[in-house]
C-alpha cells in the first residue's frame, strides 16, 4: 500500500492514469514537496521563491487524489506562497553577494562560482525576465490565487508580465506555453501592451493544442457559451495527449493547471461547464476537489 503504483492499480485513479507509470510512492512526493516548501523558506537566490507555490500545488494534487498531505492548513499556505511568489518576480535577490551565498550553499567551487555569477550578471541582474523560470511560475500561481481568492495579488502577479516572454521548455511547445502569457493579460490592473502581435503568433501556428487553449481563454472571457462548452473537452483531451509520451513524476503533471484556472474564472462569470468525462475531470483543480468546498 506504500508506493503510488499499488494504489493506483487498487483504485479509481487507474483509470485516468492507466497509462503514466509514477515512481516513487506518495511519501517520496509529499517529502519533496516540503523539502521545496523549506528551500522556499530559506534560500536567498534565484529559483527558490518559485518553488512555493509549485510545492503548495503539489500538496493540493496529492490532495485531489486521495493521499494524505501536508499538517499545515492549504490557506495559510496558500498566503505564504504567493507572498513568496510576488517576492520572486518583484524582489531584489538577483545580487551578486546572494548569488554568492547560493553557489557556496550547494558546495559549488570557485570556478563554478565565477561562471554562475557571469551568466547571471547577463542575463538575471541586466534583465530578469530572460532567466526567471516563468512559466510554471505563473501558471501556478494564477491557478492558486484563483482558488483561494486572492485576487489583488493575482493581478500584481499578472502585471509583472510583458507580452514578449522568452521560451522556456517544460515539456510543451512554445505557442502552448504562451498562451498562458494570453491568460495572465486579462487579469492584470491595465492592459498589457503587445499582446495583439502574441495572440496573433500564437494563432497562425499548427499546433492544436495551443490553438485550442487560445480559443477556450477568449471564449471565457467574451462569455461565449457555446464555444467554451465545445473546448473544454477537447482541451483536456489534448492535454493528455500532450504529455502521452512524458512520464510524470509528480502529481501535479497530472492536472491541466490552466484549464483549471479557466473553469474557475467561466463559473465566476455564469458560464456552465459542459458535460465532462471522469478522466477529464480528474485534470482540473478547484477548492472543492481538494476538499475546501467554494468553487
């Protein structure tokens, strides 16, 4: 009963998953999460800060699924982190002397030092945005601060973002990537300047998969019923094929994070959900899926 596999092969999780292979057992995960949460805390560079909230939706997936997850309560979580992420788009840390302190915090030498302290005076000092991991980032921290309502950071989080971001893999390409730039710049205090020409990128490429995610975010907010009930299925179902050849390592691979995103705001909007299968609903996230009641 310890690891994920056993209790995938018992339940009803196996028919969703029935094909996505996940080592390690729950433990292992909850364990990383924290240990994510605790880097999060703690370190004074670079990625860390992100990490909150990837580590808060992890516990929020374990949840969702049925397994036992962190002691402490999801919504005072859910406050740290995205204080946390504000702080790692807003904040001050990229200096050289906390750099410093990184490097010597993970054991590096001194030539290995000197190389991260170059990169970083390149590109993370001149210009943050071109080396900050923004995608997933985001991605979660929309998706939270739509959760737990905190919409006031949401849009602080949103304005932060320019409509011109740089690729960066995670597995999907860049036009899927960027469409959740094109979700961030309908919850922002003001408008974000160029994002016309992204939506346009984003519009004459092939890729199904983005083209769907472009349409479904436009149908929410125009309120277009009919068209967001048509995608929403067909969303989910290229999510799973997007990855079908990734083997997730974590839970939160498994939940369509901007979708979900997507459904919270077109239920806050009186938009109906369509009819869904249990696989497709199994990749959204909402407050009431991981137990909270609310959406």
């Amino acid at each position: 009963m310890e690891y994920l596999e056993t209790w995938i092969l018992m339940g009803y999780v196996e028919k969703l998953i029935q094909n996505w292979p996940l080592s390690g057992s729950s433990l292992d995960l909850l364990v990383s999460a924290e240990r994510q949460l605790k880097d999060a805390r703690s370190s004074a560079f670079v990625d860390s800060r992100a990490w909150a909230c990837q580590a808060l939706l992890e516990f929020c997936a374990l949840k969702q699924f049925g397994f036992d997850t962190t002691d402490e309560p999801l919504q005072q979580l859910a406050k740290e982190a995205i204080q946390l992420g504000i702080d790692f788009y807003y904040g001050d840390w990229a200096t050289e002397e906390n750099i410093i302190k990184w490097c010597k915090s993970q054991g590096w030498e001194a030539t290995d030092q000197r190389t991260t302290i170059e990169i970083s005076r390149c590109s993370t000092v001149s210009d943050p945005k071109t080396l900050k991991p923004w995608r997933d980032a985001l991605s979660a921290l929309i998706l939270l601060c739509t959760m737990f309502q905190e919409t006031e950071s949401r849009a602080k989080i949103c304005d932060w973002f320019g409509a011109s971001p740089k690729p960066e893999y995670s597995g999907l390409y860049f036009e899927t990537e960027a469409t959740t730039i094109v979700l961030a710049s309908f919850l922002r205090t003001k408008p974000m300047d160029g994002i016309e020409k992204l939506v346009a990128e984003i519009a004459k490429c092939k890729r199904p998969y983005a083209l769907a995610r472009l349409k479904l975010i436009h149908a929410c907010f125009d309120g277009d019923q009919h068209v967001f009930g048509a995608l929403l299925p067909e969303c989910l179902d290229l999510f799973y094929k997007s990855h079908k050849k990734k083997e997730p390592c974590i839970m939160t691979d498994l939940i369509a994070v901007d979708e979900s995103t997507v459904v919270l705001l077109a239920r806050d909007k009186g938009l109906v959900i369509p009819p869904l299968s249990e696989k497709q609903t199994w990749a959204l996230m909402s407050a009431e899926s991981i137990g909270l009641g609310g959406n």
